[in-house]
C-alpha cells in the first residue's frame, strides 16, 4: 500500500469499520480503522489501524496523522480529544461505503473543497 506524495494536496482519512467495506462502526467500539490517502486524482490503502482495547486516548492517539476521521457515532468527550489532537470528527447517522466517501473526497478536492479541508492542506504544505 503505497502513501502518496505529501506534495499533491492529500488528506489522510480513516473509516471505522468492521468488514473494511462500510463505515459501520461508533468510534469507541470501533476496532479497526481503514485509513487511506486522498488526492483530487486518486486515493489509496495506506493501513488498517487495530484497535485492540476499548481506550479512549489509546485510539486517539494510534491515529494521530491523521486528518478526518469517519464512524456512525461517538460520544463529546472523545470528539473533543480528536479535535483537540488535530483530527476533525465526522459522524454519519446511518452505514455509508467507503468506496462512496472516497469517491466523494477525491471529487470534491478537485472542485471546491470546504474550508476545513483547505485548512488540512495547507497546514500540511507548510
């Protein structure tokens, strides 16, 4: 699984997921996250960080580097540990594929991504 150069604009994002497919899982009984690096033209594999204990700062703190994180549900106290770790929280209130947010992501950094996201960017550029 080859990362791709930090010099194209890309974001690092993880799914909480259960079968590596769908982002199905609350992120403090999630025990795997499928991280990937994103660009406008393409996105790839990069890891699948295990979650071995339920810990909050334990999970927090294997996923730091990276930018967005994705699950169905998380409680304020660990969103505010991802927040305050630079990883920005986004909670779906249903199963969504993982495909289909890549796809979304890729689309959207070619286009007009939102401020957040040019934020990530440039931090990482810098």
């Amino acid at each position: 699984m080859d990362s791709i150069e930090k010099n194209n604009g890309f974001i690092q994002v993880a799914f909480a997921t259960t079968n590596l497919e769908d982002i199905d899982s609350h992120f403090g009984s999630a025990k795997r996250f499928y991280v990937f690096d994103v660009t406008k033209e393409q996105y790839s594999a990069v890891k699948i960080v295990e979650i071995k204990e339920k810990d909050t700062d334990l999970t927090v703190s294997s996923l730091k580097g990276i930018d967005i994180v994705y699950f169905v549900d998380i409680g304020p106290a660990a969103a505010a540990k991802l927040i305050n770790n630079g990883i920005f929280p986004i909670k779906y209130k249903e199963t969504v594929k993982i495909e289909d947010e890549l796809n979304k992501l890729t689309k959207m950094l070619g286009t007009n991504p939102p401020p957040f996201i040019k934020k990530i960017i440039e931090k990482k550029a810098a």
